[in-house]
C-alpha cells in the first residue's frame, strides 16, 4: 500500500488466498480484486480503513485473464481465454453473465 503523505509503501494485510493476474477495482473505500487467473468465481474486497480483506459473492464463470471497471453501481468483468463478461450489481449483491465480447480477429 501507498502512503501518499508519508511517501512510504507497505505491505498491508496478506489476502485470505494466493492471488495470479488478478483483475482490481477501487470502490469507495474497497479495492475489489475479481477474476484471480484459474479461480472458479474467486472474488475479494480489502477495505483500506479497516485494513482487512473479505470474500464477496462469486462471480458465474470461469475466468482467465481480463479486466474489470467501474460503472453504474456495477462493476464489469471482462476476460479473454475463455472470453466471458460478467457484471456484479452492488444494488442487489449478485453476479450475472453479461452479453459476450466479440472473438478477436488473429488473422
């Protein structure tokens, strides 16, 4: 963690689990961490007031690598190798699979 006043790092609280290319999200106060590479559902959230760590509600997919935002009370989980799009609503505390990403062209 970055302490920007006191220009210092530290390590903070180890995550309940290993963590591999895992997609982040910053909430509010919570640094949500989505899609840990492998996992079955696999999804956190570190609290930087409380400086602990707690598992959220998994997500329906299996995930690969990818990405994850921010946008209307909804955080998106987009991910490649399997290509899958998952959205979590804060509002009702729950994952659906959302509409598929195209395939790339590797022509």
């Amino acid at each position: 963690l970055y302490d920007i006043n006191a220009d210092t790092w530290s390590a903070g609280s180890a995550p309940p689990v290993s963590m591999f290319v895992g997609s982040s999200t910053l909430v509010d106060d919570l640094h949500y961490i989505v899609g840990n590479f492998g996992s079955s559902g696999d999804a956190y959230a570190y609290s930087f007031t409380q400086g602990t760590w707690s598992v959220k509600t998994a997500f329906p997919s299996v995930v690969g690598v990818g990405c994850s935002f921010y946008v209307d009370n909804s955080i998106y989980l987009m991910t490649f190798e399997p290509i899958n799009s998952n959205m979590y609503r804060f509002d009702g505390d729950a994952w659906s699979i959302a509409a598929t990403l195209p395939a790339p062209d590797r022509s």
